[in-house]
C-alpha cells in the first residue's frame, strides 16, 4: 500500500500522475470545471500532497484543512492562486513549472502579435459567414510587423524569448523592468526605457511580468492612453494586469488599433462582456503553453517536485526555499 496521500485538482497528462503513483495513493477531480472550494477542503483533510492549478485557491483557510499537508505542487510557472507565506510559516513546500513552458508561451505570444496586427481571425470570420465578394484594394488593412518597434514589459525568460523571436522580424527592440539587464540589451541590442516612454514609442507592447501588488492594473486608463493609436496590445501573462474596462474603452474609441489577449480577469471573461463584440479584438482562452509535449512537461515536473518533498528531498523547483528554515523540515535539507 502506498505510503502518501496525493490529490490532484484537475486530470493532467498521465505521464506526470504516474510518477505520483509510484509513491502515493491519488484522486483527481475528473471534473471539466475545477472543484468546488468545498470539495477542495473536504478532499485535502488526509493528503500529504496536493497538485493544483491556477483555479485553485491556496489560502490559509485550505492549508490548515490539510493537517498532513506537506507540499502544494502547482501545475503551472504563475503561483499567485498560492499564499506563500501562510505555507511557509506552516512548513508547507510550494513548487511550480518554470522553464518547461518558456518557448511554447514565447512562440504564441509573437503568434498572437501577428494574428492582431495582420487582423487574421477577423478575415478568417470575415470569410466563413460568406461576405467574401472580391479582393478589396482597402480590406482588412493591418499593421506591419517587420521594422516595427516592440516594447517588452518585463524581460524575464519569456520576454527574453519573445525578443528573441523578434529580431527575426528586424524589429526594433525597447523594454521596461525592475531590474535593468545590460547582458540581455548587448546580446540582443534592446534598449532599457522607462514604462511611460516605452508605451509612447512602441508600436507593438507585449506584457511579461508576474502579477503582484505592483502589477495589478499596471496597464490602465492612463497607460493606454500614452500608446499611438496604431499600437496593438499582447498579454499573455496575467489578465489583471491589464485594467480590462479601461482596455474595452480605448478599443472602441479607436485609442489604440487593436489587443490579442490570452488572459483577461475576470477568467474566464464572462460571455456578455462588451469586449467581445469589438473586432479588434483577439482572444483566447488561456493556451500560450497548450502544446502537447510542453503540458507533459509541465505534468512530469509538477510530479517530480511533489514527490521530491513527499521522500523528503528539496525539489530543484521550490518557490519558498525559507520553508526548509521551518524546524518541521529541517530533514528536507539534508
């Protein structure tokens, strides 16, 4: 019989539930939706581990339901469903998914520029419901993608990427983070801008921050305010970073030429939000990193750092490394 208790709150690729298998009993929520908050707390009471995803709220209230709860495995690179330091007071290990999904976001995120800026789901509607009559000398005119300027919001490992996918585009390059990085500008010969002068210049503004305190609605009225009326907005990092009435505003009224969106907040965005009647709008329902072998990835490393803390071990992705100070898990570290 298998020593630990593990739930997992949605199916993820097998490849990943096996290796919990190996050392655990398991139950996953089959469900298409994810579980109810009830049933996370019911379901956590004699687990060791739990593996959750972004849906799932981690909170104090579901940490001290969880009595034997050693370890929150979250299926995703994000961790802001987790309160961090409510596990770690508790001596509960946190881990995610980084560098598995950096490319894969990478690659839909510039996908997601191209399809707003050349208007392609547009023309693609445009085309099925029957209304192309002729080639139009006017039509869905777009905007250039080539020697265009991208600002890049955060320049982290996807941001890093999506420059990298740009300077195939000879695109110029600016950004904006909290932390310059002169080894990254001189590699890629991007230049380091304050957010108001990026946002003033750019005509392309790609977001790749995490969301935090400092984050949320970085993106607001005033901000989108500052971008040329040409400028197309891509977020493919977290919806609340982006004020989604102020978006919808200057969409409508023309203040900027278009978004492609991968998150919104709400998520999911509700099915009458007036947005989605504009059509310069691109969106989806969150699948920068859907692509198979990288959600297997994903899987197999949301495993491997569940099971590592379950044996005992510290886990190559441990997001709050002051838990192995906690005296419960001094062992960890050893």
């Amino acid at each position: 019989m298998a020593k630990f208790k593990v739930y997992v709150t949605r199916r993820i690729p097998e490849a990943g539930l096996d290796i919990v298998r190996e050392v655990a009993d398991v139950k996953v929520w089959d469900g298409e939706l994810p579980p109810p908050r009830e049933v996370i707390l019911q379901e956590i009471r004699d687990v060791d581990g739990i593996i959750s995803l972004l849906t799932d709220k981690m909170d104090a209230e579901v940490m001290d339901a969880g009595k034997n709860l050693k370890v929150i495995s979250n299926y995703a690179v994000g961790f802001d469903n987790i309160d961090i330091p409510e596990a770690t007071k508790r001596g509960i290990a946190v881990t995610n998914t980084p560098g598995v999904l950096t490319d894969t976001t990478a690659d839909f995120a510039f996908a997601l520029l191209m399809a707003t800026a050349r208007r392609i789901v547009e023309a693609d509607r445009h085309t099925r419901e029957g209304k192309w009559k002729t080639w139009v000398p006017t039509g869905f005119l777009g905007q250039d993608i080539h020697h265009a300027t991208l600002g890049l919001v955060g320049l982290g490992r996807i941001g890093y990427e999506m420059a990298r996918r740009a300077t195939g585009f000879s695109m110029k390059l600016l950004y904006y983070d909290i932390y310059r990085n002169e080894k990254f500008e001189k590699e890629l010969g991007i230049e380091y801008v304050e957010l108001p002068e990026l946002l003033r210049r750019s005509d392309f503004v790609s977001l790749h921050v995490p969301l935090t305190d400092k984050t949320y609605h970085l993106i607001g009225r005033q901000e989108l305010g500052l971008m040329k009326k040409t400028a197309i907005l891509i977020n493919t990092a977290r919806g609340p970073i982006v004020d989604m009435e102020a978006l919808y505003e200057a969409l409508r009224d023309g203040k900027i030429a278009g978004a492609g969106l991968d998150v919104t907040e709400p998520e999911p965005i509700p099915a009458n939000h007036p947005i989605l009647g504009l059509d310069n709008l691109t969106i989806a329902p969150h699948i920068a990193s859907a692509s198979v072998a990288t959600r297997t990835k994903m899987a197999t490393m949301a495993a491997e750092g569940c099971v590592a803390v379950l044996k005992g071990e510290v886990p190559s992705n441990l997001v709050n490394p002051d838990v192995l100070k906690v005296k419960e898990l001094k062992g960890m570290a050893g």
